[in-house]
C-alpha cells in the first residue's frame, strides 16, 4: 500500500478550539506507521491532524497525513505581527478543512 494520503481520512481531530483562529497552516507529514500520534514541531503549536480510515491494513508503505499548526509570529498569537496584512502561503480557512478535503484560503484568511 504505496502513497496513501488525504483520500483515506476518516477523521480531523482538533486539539485546540478553532471557533476564534482566522487560519491554520495546512501542512502534511509522511510516515511508516498509520495511526501513530502527530509529531513535535520545534517552534510550533500542534492545532490538529487528520486520522486515516481503520479500514487501512498495516502493510508497508508510506501514509501521508495532515497536520494543521501556528506558528508564534502568526496573527493568532501576534495579531501586529508580520501577518496582518498578508499570509503564509499554507494558509488555510479552519472551518474549510474536512476529512479527505483540502482547506481552503477564504476572505478571513486573506485579511
């Protein structure tokens, strides 16, 4: 099972409260086991990830999965900050994303 991704989400789990986040940076991460716990990002804030179908068989291969974080210089924690008045290009609406779905850059994200 080579290259299964975004298509195989069953779930998005937030492990923080999005109602009052403008964007999240949707970002993936690749990995041998399927349903092992997002990594540690150094000098960022895990929001949320997406969790892939149980259906999928542990064999080997590569999953890929989505990872959704801030950054400290984002609006979020530094509303002043470098993003005030622009984005970072992996920006994406919170409210957008949906299992199997890419988020999406909405006029709240664009400022």
């Amino acid at each position: 099972m080579r290259g299964v991704g975004i298509k195989a989400e069953s779930e998005i789990v937030w492990l923080q409260d999005i109602s009052n986040i403008d964007y999240i940076r949707e970002e993936t991460w690749s990995t041998a086991e399927p349903y092992c716990p997002p990594p540690k990002i150094y000098g960022q804030t895990v929001v949320g990830y997406s969790v892939l179908k149980p259906a999928i068989k542990l064999e080997p291969g590569v999953y890929t999965r989505r990872l959704f974080t801030l950054r400290p210089h984002d609006c979020f924690y530094d509303p002043r900050g470098i993003y005030r008045k622009s984005f970072p290009v992996e920006a994406v609406d919170p409210k957008t994303v949906q299992p199997g779905i890419r988020g999406v850059k909405t006029d709240k994200v664009k400022g």
